[in-house]
C-alpha cells in the first residue's frame, strides 16, 4: 500500500501539463504531455495570449487583449483569484526580479509600462519604438529588454531609474526573446528578417545575425516569433512561423542544425525543465505539437482550441 502512494506521488510530481491560451474561445486548454491528451479547460478573460508564471510558480498571469486585463490564476486549483486591469490591448509582459512589478508593452501608446503585480495600477512608464512587442527581465533583475516591430530595435531600460539605456538595431519586427543561462547573451527572433539576431549583454552589441532557412520554403514565409533556450544552453529552439517548422538551432555555432515539421503557422515554443519534449502551438491549425527533442520528432498534434497563442508548461 505505501509502495503505491509512493509511487502515485512521484507520478504526481513529475506530472508537465501545458496551458495553452486561445484567443477565440477566451480559454486555456490544459494538455497532459504523459497522455498526449487534453486533460480540461479553463474559462478566462476576453482573448487571452501571452502568459507567464509568477515567481515561485504558483500562480499563472494571462494578458486578455480584449478586456485589457490580466487573469490571476492559481495553479493548485486551477481556478481564478483575481483580475487586474492590465492597459489597453496588452501584448507581452515580464515580472520584475521581486515579483512585485508587471512590466507590460503597451502597443498603442508606444511605451514600457511598469504595473504594479497586485492591483495593476501603473506606476511608471517610458517610451520606446512604435509597436512593442516583447518584454523580458534580464536575470539579475536590473535591466528590462523591449522589442519594437515598427522601430526593427530592442531598447534596453534601467528597471530602478525607469531610463532608456540604449536602442539596438536588429533584424526586420523583431517579436520575442530569450537569454542564454549565464545571461551573457540574448536571442531575438526577427519576424520580417527570417532571422535571429544575438545580443552581448555586456556592452549590447550585436554579436551576430543567424539566417534561418528551410528547403523548399520561400524566405517570406519563414516568420519567426516564439524562441526558447535549453536548461543547458546548447540549443535555441525558434517557432517558424508560416514555414510550419520549428527549428534547433545550435548555440555555440550559431548554425540552425535541425527542422521538425509540426503544425500551421508555428509562433511559440516552450520546453519542460528537463528539455525531453517540447510544445509548439500552431497558430492556424488550431492545435499544439508536441515534440521529442532527443529524436527531433513529432509525437503527436493535439487539438486546443481556435486560434491558440502561446502555452506555458507546468510541471
């Protein structure tokens, strides 16, 4: 008998479960990546899209650009606790290092709104290019990164002075970002420019621009947005977009190596903490699919939902 509660706690505890927001139904699927199968659904705010995990992974935050709102949910009982007003139209967030802040692109107004995580009330705000996009904290805490897709730049702020540091020229609507481990470099998938472009931390230059190709695909049509970085920081993986692909690209060479065909309009990625599978939702197939890394396959495409932005997986 207490073989088997032991055993059932460890299957608990090792459970992946990826969230997956879907703007058209206004929901968050649940998909258990053991079973390959949708294990429930949640109800939430008007066209839900981005999503992250509060620090200490307890609560989920989900941007509604419809109801300009974010989603409060606790992770535990899936339900939710709260809802804060969130600006118009939100696109991308990030927490501050303490959890306490929001900072939120705000499209319309062209700027980096810093909110406060509890009541969504703004504290601060600063321009940037027009349109941005996405938004990411640097490690320690001290930086926050914000892509523009009108501007073709990221501008780095100072999170305590609430300054802008520096605009940095990269690709073509550059969308979304990811840190290598040691922080020392940042990937931007360039949505326009089939490419990523990768930032040194340090005096943010740019280190180099890495093309992204696909036989038998027009380079139109390769439109990178969601990226990942591995737990060990070998390899970037990079939703394709219209291309239907996701790529592995390798990180010390910064060549893409692989290609796994998946779903329509491949736009984000995210991996489970020990990189074995990852999930790539498929924009207009209305499904997500999973994949194993180690063999660079497909498992299987399970359906979500209509439109699906992004997941997020809980483990």
């Amino acid at each position: 008998m207490l073989a088997s509660l032991m055993a059932l706690a460890a299957a608990g505890a090792s459970a992946q479960t990826a969230w997956v927001s879907s703007e058209k139904d206004h929901a968050i699927t649940l998909v258990d990546l053991q079973t390959q199968a949708v294990a429930g659904v949640i109800n939430t705010c008007k066209r839900p899209r981005h999503m992250q995990l509060a620090p200490g992974g307890k609560r989920l935050y989900v941007a509604c650009g419809d109801s300009s709102e974010a989603d409060i949910i606790d992770v535990a009982t899936r339900k939710s606790v709260a809802r804060i007003p969130l600006g118009d139209d939100p696109e991308a967030f990030d927490f501050s290092a303490d959890g306490k802040a929001l900072y939120v692109s705000a499209e319309d107004e062209g700027e980096l709104q810093t909110l406060d995580a509890a009541t969504g009330k703004k504290i601060a705000a600063v321009p940037v290019g027009k349109e941005p996009e996405g938004v990411k904290t640097s490690p320690d805490g001290k930086l926050v990164y914000v892509t523009s897709e009108v501007a073709n730049m990221v501008h780095v702020i100072d999170a305590a002075s609430g300054k802008l540091v520096k605009n940095i020229a990269v690709g073509k609507r550059p969308r979304r970002m990811a840190f290598s481990p040691d922080g020392a470099q940042l990937w931007v998938s360039n949505e326009l420019g089939a490419s990523l472009s990768v930032i040194n931390t340090k005096d943010h230059s740019v280190l180099a621009t890495v093309p992204l190709e696909l036989k038998g695909a027009r380079a139109e049509d390769i439109t990178p947005v969601g990226v990942a970085m591995a737990r060990d920081g070998k390899t970037l993986f990079v939703g394709m977009g219209r291309a239907n692909h996701v790529g592995f690209v390798d990180v010390a060479s910064r060549k893409l190596v692989k290609t796994v065909l998946v779903g329509r309009r491949a736009w984000h990625v995210a991996t489970t903490k020990d990189d074995s599978r990852l999930v790539v939702t498929n924009g207009l197939s209305d499904d997500v699919t999973i994949v194993d890394v180690a063999g660079a396959k497909a498992l299987k495409s399970v359906p979500v939902g209509r439109v699906p932005y992004m997941s997020v997986i809980v483990e």
